[in-house]
C-alpha cells in the first residue's frame, strides 16, 4: 500500500494543543475546587474532612486527566507504522489501569480511620463534574482545522 | 429446594452488584466510542485530530459515571 503523504510531513494529530490546553486549565480549576472542597471539609468535618476534600478532588482530577495524557502520550508514536495499534493499547490500556487503580484505592481508603467517606465522596463528586466543565468549555472554544493533517506536496520546480 | 429458600441462602450487600454495573455501563460505552473512532478515522484518516478531540470527551462523559458509581462505596454501608 502507497502512502499519499510525503515522507517528511509531520503526521502529529491537531488534537495536541487541545488537549494540552485542556490538562493546564485542568491543573487550575483542581487548585480551586481543592481549596474550596478543603475549606467545606474542615467547616463540616474538621482535619478529617479536610484530607479527605484533599485526597477526594486529587483523584477526581489526576484519573479523569488520565486520559487525555496517554492520548497526549500515544501521539508521539504518530509516525510509527503501527500507530493506531499503539494509540489504541495506550488509550485503552491506560483506561484499564486506571480503574484498576481507582478501584483498589477505594478499598483501601474506605476503612481508613483518619478519612471522613462522606466528604471524601462529595468532594470527588465535585472534582469529576469541575473536570468535565473544563473539559466541555475547553472543547468548545477550540479551533482544529478541518484537514490539517494533509500536507500538501511541494509544487514542481524547474531545475 | 424451593425458590425461597434459595434466595434466602444469598447475603452479603447488594450495593456489590451496583459496582459491578458501574464497571459494565462505561465500559459498553467506551466500547462503542473508540470503535466508531476507529471506523471515522478509516473512513476520513486527515480527520483523525479532531476525531480524537472528540473521542476524549466522549470518554470523559462516560467514564464520569463509572467514578462516582464505583466511588458510592465510600457511603453505601
């Protein structure tokens, strides 16, 4: 099978600075949902509710950012011959681990004794919609051109 | 051995089932995103950018669930 592209065309998809920009005001809104979430945790719960808003928001925020970061990742193999193979086992494989992960800290953390669940629930609640506003605000303003990933050839030139 | 008494022989909490479910919904869903993302970008390979855009939030939304129905376990006794 031919390949239409030239050879030397960068083949790195457009949805790199989407989801870049993504995962930095993802960074920000999880600064502010922390301080709140710590704040309404200390107010109802005391130091328990305050680590827990923290360790709650935390997981919320780094597993729902999970995935843009291996889309992020698996695109630096964009120019591999194998790459929608190597996309998809990164994308996928990384969702994978990530609720294996997720489920054995729940677990684990559950019957911890200096953990408030409820605050801990509520405040992951929290961090998970923050994260999917981001995400929908961040998706909206972007601006991916159509068919850039088409580089056209180089017009002929008299020698 | 009647029905009753089968039943009767099942304890444990029936929240378990609720996780099990929390993990089948999204992953159905996740499913059927990335496999038409494939079928978009086969169809239209220039498109696989903004596909991938696309396919993001679709797994953001879906996944959402699957976090707060598996972190229930923190307030279902």
């Amino acid at each position: 099978m031919t390949d239409a592209r030239p050879e030397s065309a960068d083949r790195t998809p457009t949805s790199n600075p989407v989801l870049r920009r993504a995962l930095a005001w993802g960074g920000v809104l999880a600064a502010v949902v922390l301080v709140v979430s710590g704040i309404l945790g200390f107010v109802f719960a005391g130091t328990e509710g305050l680590v827990s808003a923290l360790i709650g928001t935390l997981m919320a925020v780094v597993f729902m950012g999970i995935t843009a970061a291996s889309i992020l990742l698996a695109n630096r193999f964009a120019s591999s011959d194998v790459f929608v193979g190597v996309f998809f086992g990164i994308v996928l494989g990384g969702w994978l681990l990530k609720f294996i992960v997720f489920i054995v800290l729940v677990v684990v953390l559950r019957d911890a004794p200096w953990l408030n669940p409820t605050v801990l629930f509520l405040s992951l609640v929290a961090g998970v919609i923050a994260s999917l506003v981001v995400d929908v605000l961040v998706v909206a303003k972007s601006r991916i051109p159509y068919v850039s990933d088409v580089r056209l050839p180089k017009a002929p030139t008299d020698d | 051995m009647d029905a009753t008494t089968v039943l009767a022989e099942i304890n444990g909490n029936i929240a378990t089932v609720g996780y099990g479910l929390a993990a089948i919904g999204p992953a159905i869903g996740v499913g059927i995103v990335v496999g038409k993302t494939i079928e978009g970008v086969a169809r239209q390979p220039e498109l696989a950018g903004r596909l991938q855009v696309l396919m993001w939030i679709g797994i953001a939304f879906t996944e959402a669930l699957a976090f707060i129905g598996i972190a229930t376990y923190f307030i279902f006794v």
